[in-house]
C-alpha cells in the first residue's frame, strides 16, 4: 500500500493461447487505476510455452523475437502478463519498450509457476 511508483501507462503481454484475457485484465486495471491502457505490443510468433524449454538458455531463445513493440511510450509502464515462468518473456519485453521510450517497466504476473 505504501509502494507508490509514478506508472503513466499499463500495458499487456499478448497471448496466442490465452486470447484476450490479459489484455482485458490490463485493460481493467488501468481503468481502476485511472490510467491509460496501451495495446503496445504485438506477438509476431508462435513458439511453444516456456515451461517447455528445458534452461534458461532454451528460454531466452525462444522469447527472443517473438513480440514487437507497435508503439512508443512515455514514462513508466505497468506490464501484465498471465504467468511467470521463467522471468525471460518480462525482460526481452522490457527491453523493448525501454527501447521505445518507457522510462521504467514495472512486471505484474497474474500467477507464478514455479
């Protein structure tokens, strides 16, 4: 309750098998926020989940490539994602909208999988 992080934006990690359920949450909680929601990232891939890659070299590799950033940003972003597996998926995505502008990325996961 006392963590107050300047967040100008939330954004959502897509998901080809998940639908639309992350970025209908993301898009829930900015509004509850009284933030911006911004559909800033596309998947461009299909590689399978990374609880099938079997190290962290596997994981890496297969997150690399498979979203683009279609939009830039400005200030700090909140990034919802449905699981966190390997922790890979928010720091390529990270990267990227770094890249593109955010000044701080800021990971929410909805579940853990470990």
């Amino acid at each position: 309750r006392t963590w107050r992080p300047a967040i100008s934006c939330v954004c959502a990690v897509p998901s080809l098998r998940s639908g639309a359920l992350v970025p209908e949450f993301a898009s829930r909680l900015a509004a509850a926020l009284s933030l911006p929601f911004v559909d800033a990232l596309e998947r461009v891939g299909d590689n399978p989940p990374q609880r099938e890659m079997a190290n962290s070299t596997q994981q890496v590799n297969n997150v690399r490539g498979e979203f683009r950033v279609t939009g830039s940003l400005d200030g700090a972003c909140l990034l919802v994602d449905d699981i966190r597996f390997s922790g890979w998926t928010f720091a390529m995505v990270g990267g990227q909208l770094r890249r593109r502008g955010a000044s701080a990325v800021y990971p929410f996961a909805l579940s853990t999988a470990f």
